[in-house]
C-alpha cells in the first residue's frame, strides 16, 4: 500500500513504451506496451490498491485509465514535466515579458519546499 505513486511512460527503440510505476523511489510495477494507452495503464495499476496521489505528466491514456480504475485518486501533475512543457512553448529565452515571467515562474516549481511556498 502506497500513500503516492509516480507513473510515466519511457519510449524505447523499435517502437516499445515501457510504463513505470514507482514508489518511495523505487520501480514497483511496470508493463510493456506499443504506446501510453488507457488500457495498457489499466494492466500495470490494477496490481496495487489505490494510493492517494498519482504524480503524473497528465498523459490523455493515463488520465483515462485513472478516472475508471482510481476514481478517487489526487492528481499530481509531474513538476519536472510542466518545465519541459514550458520550455517546449516559450523555449529557453522568450522574447515577450508574460513568456519571461512563465519562464522565470516554471523554473521555482521544483524549488519549493512547503505548501506555503
């Protein structure tokens, strides 16, 4: 029984996803697929119980498979994800002062240490 469980999917050559559940930071699960779909996600998380909160990049297959297997579970978006995200959009020097400001906000995400923060 986990209280948080991190979940992403790494894809690897020839086309394989390998989904990857971890805990305390430790690989508790994983599955092999041919993409992050809601079933593949189903498979790999039906093996434990719900935890309270799922930290996740918020892929659309995942969020799926949340909603019918873990009704109840928290979302976490994945700090280091929502950087990348950012820096996808603005890349690593935008030009307009909202981008700098997102750009500047984005990178104090991992920074913080209490809820305060």
């Amino acid at each position: 029984v986990f209280d948080e469980i991190q979940v992403d999917g790494i894809y690897l050559r020839h086309g394989w996803c390998l989904l990857i559940a971890i805990a305390h930071g430790r690989v508790i699960g994983w599955q092999w697929c041919d993409r992050e779909k809601a079933e593949a996600w189903t498979v790999l998380l039906q093996h434990f119980p719900e935890p309270k909160v799922v930290v996740t990049d918020g892929g659309s297959g995942l969020m799926k498979a949340l909603k019918e297997f873990w009704p109840n579970v928290k979302i976490q978006r994945c700090l280091v994800h929502i950087q990348h995200n950012v820096r996808t959009y603005l890349t690593l020097n935008p030009r307009l002062p909202a981008g700098k400001s997102l750009r500047r906000l984005s990178l104090k995400l991992t920074k913080i240490q209490t809820q305060e923060a």
